[in-house]
C-alpha cells in the first residue's frame, strides 16, 4: 500500500494511527481497504499552481 501512494510504511502506519487512514487489524498488521485508499488519494489534492 505505500508504494501505491509513494509514501514510506512509517507514514502510512502513522496514519492509521492518527485515523486519517482507516484500517483494519489482522493479527498483528493492519489491512487498509482499496476504496478508504482512493478515498483518501482523492482528498489529499490539491491545487498547487
């Protein structure tokens, strides 16, 4: 999942932290569903020029 957002796995398990991401725990890891993944692809734009 990090690298479908180009991020580091610290950054996306701080924001499963933060519950900016949701996620779900499985055993000891945490699954993030595809659709909370573009969900927040798409909110995490914005317009810089």
């Amino acid at each position: 999942m990090a690298g479908l957002i180009r991020v580091s796995k610290m950054t996306v398990y701080r924001l499963v932290h933060s519950g900016e991401l949701p996620a779900v725990r499985v055993g000891r890891s945490f699954r993030v569903p595809e659709n909370e993944v573009h969900a927040y692809l798409e909110n995490a734009y914005y317009n810089a020029g």
